[in-house]
C-alpha cells in the first residue's frame, strides 16, 4: 500500500447550533477550536442541522403533499397546449 495517502482522522465533537446537542465521532475535518473529552482533545465543529433539530426526525413541521405534481404544475402554469409533430413531406 502506498504511504501517507490518506487524510489523517481525528477525533471531534459535533455541535448542534440551534439545540446544543453534542455529537462525538471522528472526522478527517477539524477546526481550531478544542474541547478535551475523558482526556482527549477533540476538535470542536458547529453544524447548522442534526438529527436533534431536523423536522423529519423531530417530527415537528411535516410538510403533506395533499396536491398532486400534475396538478401544481397546471395550477402553477396553466394548462399548456400540445403542438403536433410537424409533418415530414
């Protein structure tokens, strides 16, 4: 195998902005902000969404399609006339 290819993993800790859960994992991305966890020092990144804020597993604001595409494309831009095949002499 060919050496120092690969990009070093390190350990973070990810930060919901919004809730404030912490995730710690390991990433190849890290960050100049540190955190020590149980003696390790783990780079510390925000993230804007995570499973602890993200309405689908939060189960707040779902969004039901009631109205179908066909439908909303029609609504949106009119019901649009077919033109036929022009005829080849």
């Amino acid at each position: 195998m060919k050496k120092d290819i690969h990009p070093k993993y390190n350990p973070v800790v990810f930060v919901d902005m919004s809730t404030g859960s912490r995730f710690v994992s390991r990433s190849t991305k890290t960050s100049e902000r540190k955190e020590i966890i149980d003696g390790v020092e783990h780079s510390l990144i925000s993230i804007g969404v995570t499973s602890a804020s993200h309405p689908f597993y939060t189960g707040q604001n779902q969004f039901v399609d009631t109205e179908g595409r066909i439908d909303k494309f029609q609504k949106r831009f009119g019901v649009v006339r077919r033109v036929g095949k022009p005829k080849l002499d």
